[in-house]
C-alpha cells in the first residue's frame, strides 16, 4: 500500500459520453472550468482532451487547445496539465469482407508529429502516449499506435523536456513500456494502467497485480477502471501502490442513478484515500516527486 497518491482528473475524454450526461464539458471554457474545479477538489493533475463545440465530437484542433490550456494557467488552481496525444490514430477500416480502402468519414490517421502540434507550442509538463494499438470492439474502429510511431513521440518528447505518461491497456502493452525504458527514451517510466475497458485488461485484482508486477523496476504508475468500478478503484489503486484517477472521461456516475460533475468525482476520492489513511499530494507535491518541468 502507498502512503500517499496524487489524483488526475480525465476532464472529458473525446467519445460519446456527452449524449449521455451534461455535465460533461465541451467547450474550452467549460473544460477549462470543470478540470479548475477539480483541481480546487484535489487533484493534482487534469488530464485534457478537446472537443468540437458545434458537435462535441473529440478534436485535435490546437487552437482548442491553446484556449483550454490559457484559461488553466490564469487561474490560481495550478493543476498540473497533461494533454493527450491519442488524437490521430483512429482508424475506421471498411466493412468485414472488404477493408480497404478505410472510411474516409471516419479514419483520421495522421503521422506522429501532427499528433503532437499542440504539445509542441503549449509545452504541457505531461502528455500520453498510448503504448499499443487496440481493438475496442466498435465497428471495425482500432486505435493504431505502432511502435516506430511511439519512439519517435517519445523522443520528441525528450527534446521538449516533456514528461510521457505511458498509457496501458493490456500485459502486451508493458513490452513497449520496458523497450522505451531500455532505449533510454524515457527515465523512470511515468505509466498509467487502464483497466476494464473491453478488449484490453479487465479489472478484476488478479489482472490488476498482474499489470503491476510487470512494471520495469522505479516506475511511478497509476491505475484506475473506467464505470462503475472507477469509485472502488480509488482504494484498489493505493492498495497497489499506485496513484489515482477519476473523471467524466472514465465514468458519469457518482452513485446509480446520480450524475457526477468532475469536481464531485474528485471529492468522493479524496474522501475515499482519507478514510483509508493515504494524503493526497499537491500539485507542487507531484512536481517535485517527478521533476516535472514547467513552461509557461
């Protein structure tokens, strides 16, 4: 068990949880509200994706980003930011019987430094990258993530002095964790375990530890579980040894039935770590524990 975790708040992700919840922010002025308030709830760290405000569908548009990014740093919350590269790797292949050519309406497949325009100009002190490609069983939908394609992120990266969140999503996913590690193309591993999410690595306590014990030797990591078991995942999280996430990204509901806002979702986890004895760091707490660089 760790004694102390900071929380990241995954703000709003870029699928269709909008339809299902309005609290979920779409704008750059609500997504840059909603991840204040969070921060103001407790978390050290707000996870950004942005979305397109005339259709809430996920962007990669960096002047959407830049206004999000803006507004953060003008308040007084101090989170720190950490932005998300997933943007550009969809690929929507054409039906079962017949690929190729992909679906050009849907397939927004781009090279690994377009991914990476608004991480370039804005200097986050951390951004994702997502370490492998996944089927999640929507349509013929898979989110490409080759390795050659994250090396050469994460060596962008490193000339940034831009720290990586290694996302996971599955025990393969761990190869490409420990290859960058002996690349040198990342230090101590900063990783993210993602679990219940189809396809990937469910969230049951075996498959939990599994992912833990084949982490690389220093790694600071986080693990959380998307629904329903995002809540329990706080406690199963810091009893791994692990940091925290919450947020609408990840799940809309603080209890059945109940609707969460970003804020709410952070407040039920610190009172969660409270009552389990684990503190909850500041966001200078987490820049200092991960000599994070700050650009402005």
């Amino acid at each position: 068990m760790i004694s102390e975790v900071f929380i990241t708040c995954a703000v709003t992700g870029s699928g269709s949880n909008v339809e299902r919840s309005p609290h979920v922010p779409v704008t750059p002025e609500q997504i840059a509200n909603s991840a204040i308030e969070a921060a103001r709830a407790g978390a050290a760290v707000v996870h950004i994706h942005v979305r397109d405000p005339n259709t809430g569908k996920g962007s990669r548009d960096p002047a959407l980003y830049r206004d999000v990014v803006r507004r953060i740093r003008k308040s007084d919350a101090n989170p720190v930011i950490n932005l998300t590269t997933g943007m550009g790797g969809d690929l929507w292949l054409g039906e079962s019987d017949s690929p190729l050519p992909p679906d050009p309406e849907r397939t927004d497949l781009v090279g690994a430094f377009e991914r990476m325009v608004h991480v370039v100009e804005l200097r986050p002190e951390i951004c994702t990258l997502d370490c492998g490609s996944m089927n999640f069983g929507v349509g013929e939908n898979v989110m490409v993530n080759t390795y050659p394609t994250l090396r050469k992120m994460a060596a962008r990266l490193q000339e940034l002095d831009v720290r990586p969140e290694l996302e996971v999503f599955d025990t393969g996913h761990l190869w490409t964790v420990r290859d960058l590690v002996q690349e040198g193309l990342t230090k101590q591993p900063l990783i993210q375990l993602c679990m219940g999410i189809r396809y990937g690595a469910s969230d049951d306590p075996t498959t939990l530890m599994a992912m833990v014990n084949g982490l690389p030797p220093g790694a600071v990591y986080s693990a959380f579980s998307v629904g329903r078991m995002q809540l329990p995942y706080v406690a199963m999280a810091a009893l791994a040894g692990a940091n925290v996430r919450v947020g609408l990204e990840d799940n809309l509901y603080l209890s059945r039935g109940r609707l969460a806002t970003n804020a709410e979702l952070v407040q039920r986890a610190v009172e969660i770590l409270d009552n389990i004895g684990v503190r909850v760091m500041s966001p200078d707490g987490v820049r200092e524990k991960l000599a994070l660089k700050v650009h402005r």
